[in-house]
C-alpha cells in the first residue's frame, strides 16, 4: 500500500472526528485551546489505536479467509463508507451549551467515531505486509489535526459543513473498496 493510499484512508477516517469536531465547536459557547487539544488528541489517540486492536483481530484469522480478504476488505469498507453517507443526511438538532465538554462525553465521542477505524484496521491486516506503525501514525496525526482545526471551523461558521464533510469520508472509502475488490480481480 503507497502512501497516497494511506493518507487518502486517513482522511476518510478523520471525516467523522472532523464532523463531530466541527459541532463541537458549535454548540459549545467559546471553545478555547483547551477545548481543541482535547478533543484532537482523544479522536487521534483512539483513530490511532482502533486500527491496531483491528490489525490484531485481522492477523489471527487472515489465514482462515485468505482466498476471499478482498471480497471482506471490499465490504468492511463499504458498509463504513454507507454508514457515514447515510449518518450525513439524518437531521442532528444541537443547543447550544455551556463551556464545559466533559471528560466522559468526549471519550464515548472519540469511540463512536473510531469504530470505523477497527474495520478499517481488520481490512490493513489482509493488505499491509509490513508493519502498520506508519499508518496509524498517519491516521492518529491527521484526525488530531483535522480535529483541531474542526473544532474552530465550527466556532466560526456552525455546524454546516459537518453532514457534508462525514458524506465525502464514507464516498472515500467507498472509493477505497472498490480500487481494492477491482485490483484483486
């Protein structure tokens, strides 16, 4: 796998912390620093670890579906990519709230939107032949900075761009799947 191909996973997987991240900003009055350290840092810690849990899985049982691991990455893939699309279009009603993101909430966010990354990482174990190290590195930076950066995009301009960025993530890595099911074929 080149590294064009790593980053373009990278930013798919990033389009849901982004998301979620921009709504941080939203509806929160003033979010500072603070507030965007945290929130980069628990969605690229755990976009960072999620592949390698699903890394692991993938490497104990790649021997049992070797003949078919295109036809699972292909689907693993496209049912992320359809759950994003279809997320992007739900309505979300958020208020406004007060200043204080608790510690709690921002780590059930960070596991919500990391749950595509273990698939994700099930799907590298059938693809990386070498370590995943670079490509967690990879995915954890650009979510933190993706993250960061969300968090004051949704202070300056709401959440109105957040369904659209998740909808070009699961396009993304629908994108991915595909490449991956039409070279094993």
């Amino acid at each position: 796998m080149n590294l064009l191909t790593i980053v373009v996973i990278a930013l798919g997987l990033a389009m849901d912390a982004f998301a979620v991240s921009v709504t941080i900003g939203a509806v929160y009055k003033k979010p500072g620093i603070g507030h965007a350290f945290r929130t980069a840092l628990a969605f690229g810690g755990f976009q960072a670890v999620m592949p390698v849990m699903g890394w692991l899985t993938g490497m104990t049982v790649r021997k049992f579906i070797q003949d078919y691991d295109h036809w699972v990455a292909f689907c693993l893939l496209a049912a992320i990519g359809c759950k994003m699309i279809y997320e992007s279009f739900k309505i979300k009603r958020v208020q406004q709230r007060s200043n204080s993101l608790r510690i709690s909430m921002l780590l059930a966010l960070a596991v919500a939107t990391s749950i595509d990354a273990f698939a994700v990482g099930i799907t590298l174990s059938f693809l990386l032949t070498r370590s995943i190290a670079i490509t967690v590195i990879i995915i954890g930076a650009v979510t933190f900075v993706l993250s960061y950066a969300g968090v004051y995009i949704g202070k300056k301009f709401g959440y109105f761009f957040a369904n659209r960025i998740e909808a070009l993530g699961g396009l993304v890595l629908l994108g991915i799947g595909t490449k991956i099911l039409l070279s094993a074929t």
